[in-house]
C-alpha cells in the first residue's frame, strides 16, 4: 500500500484551501493502491489556515527540539505539525504502506525541500516535520516530482 498526501489526490486540503492534484496519484487511488493522508489536518488545523514553515532548521531539527514550524503571523504551531505527524507514522504502520509519496516544499511533507523560514517563497533542502519522522522509522518517503522515475514501469497513467 502506498500512503499519500490528500492534495495530491484532489481533495482541497492544502492552506489555502485547495488541491495539487497529480494524474498519477489518482490512477494509484482509483486502483485502491494508494490511501490519502494529511498531517496537518490529523494535527488540528482546519482548511484554510495561515500559512506555516520552519524556522531554525528542517524537520528533523523540529523533531530534536531545535527548530520550530511558525505561521505567518508569528504564532508557534510546532506542536500541532508533530501531532500530525506522529499519527501520520501510526497510519502508515497500520496500512502496512511501502511508500510514501508526501507533497514538496510543505512545512510537514516536503521530501526534499522547504521553504526557508523567512516567508518570501524562497526554498531550501530539508524535510517536513512528517517525511522526517517517517524517514526515522525506516519508511521510503519521496514526493510527487519522483513518484515515476521510482514506480518506472510498473504504472501507466
């Protein structure tokens, strides 16, 4: 089973209330290959909501303690991203997920990149909050820019 981020699959999840859609993440849901997850609304946010990014390291700085996950506006959301997070990890055990497609850039699912902290849509390398915890626990998180080039041919879209 292959667990994903929920905008991936369409659903208007994301901050600002919509999807990322991606043709080939649907295929995997249509063929009851792939179950929709996300992080933040299983930490406590609601859609939409405040934009949010780390800030003082990526997310396995969060998880250490050394860094935090802080919305636009200055309020400390640290303990909401872990939250969801950590029951992002207990679903992945329960379904037994093989992979781990997380959507990039996102402040809990970026696989390879972030958004530096400094809200200004400048990116960096580093994980979100989730990709790190999962990544911990041995699971193979990647995002949706690598999800062909790691199924090859083993799906068609």
């Amino acid at each position: 089973m292959i667990l994903v981020s929920s905008c991936l699959a369409g659903l208007e999840v994301r901050y600002n209330g919509t999807h990322s859609l991606d043709e080939g993440i649907m295929t995997l849901m249509r063929e009851k290959k792939a179950i929709a997850v996300c992080p933040e609304l299983l930490g406590g946010f609601s859609t939409p909501r405040e934009p949010a990014e780390i800030v003082g390291g990526e997310g396995g700085d969060v998880l250490d303690g050394k860094a935090k996950i802080i919305e636009k506006s200055g309020r400390d959301v640290t303990e909401l991203y872990i939250k969801g997070a950590n029951l992002t990890l207990l679903k992945a055990q329960e379904v037994g997920a093989t992979l781990v497609v997380l959507k990039e850039n996102s402040p809990s699912c970026g696989s390879a990149t972030i958004y530096n902290g400094e809200f200004k849509g400048k990116k960096k390398v580093g994980n979100g909050v989730t990709a790190a915890l999962l990544r911990r626990h041995g699971f193979t998180v990647i995002s949706e820019e690598r999800l062909f080039d790691y199924l090859g041919d083993g799906i068609r879209f």
